[in-house]
C-alpha cells in the first residue's frame, strides 16, 4: 500500500525524483508514489521543493507536511494532516492503479 492511514493523518510512501522538467505525480509503481520535482537533490532543495508541491496539491500549510522517514533517501514517508482533498486523490489513485491491474 502506498499511503497508511492514522486518525488525523495520512502517510504517503513517495519514490521522489529530482532534478526533473517540471514538478508532477507520476503514478503509482510497486506501492510507492512516485513524483518528479524540478529541484536537484542539494542541500534539501528537493525536499522543500517536494513539501511546497503536496502543500500546493492538497491545500495544507507546508508546516504540517513532516518526513517520518527517507529524508535523505529517494524513498520517503511523508506525514500530511486528513483533507478532503487528500482522500480525493488517494481514491483517484487507486481507482487509476486498480483499472491499470485488470488490463
């Protein structure tokens, strides 16, 4: 599973790509999110790069998006607050990951 839910918080598991073209989610691959971010991997400009992103994304302050895990790593677990929007898109995402494992 790519995300743990808890009472008030959900944590994604992102596979976080520096130093690409633009800031995107790519998908879901091998229970990971994985999501490009324009920023190289220097001095923590991905990380803070990647936190301004989800905070843009699901409308949450950057300062309640924390890193449990990863935070050196390309593999993260990332702590965001429960959010209409953020349910939203897990729903999207599993939707899109179910239909893409019938074919």
């Amino acid at each position: 599973m790519w995300y743990d839910r808890e009472n008030e918080w959900i944590d994604l598991f992102i596979n976080a790509r520096p130093a690409s073209s633009r800031n995107e989610i790519v998908g879901i691959f091998d229970d990971t999110l994985k999501i490009k971010v324009k920023a190289p991997a220097v001095e923590g400009a991905a990380n803070k790069e990647l936190v301004k992103f989800l905070s843009k994304l699901f409308k949450v302050p950057k300062s309640q998006i924390l890193f449990v895990s990863g935070e050196t790593s390309k593999r993260k677990r990332i702590r965001l607050p429960k959010s209409e929007k953020l349910l939203d898109f897990i729903e999207r995402m599993d939707d899109a990951s179910s239909k893409e494992n019938v074919k």
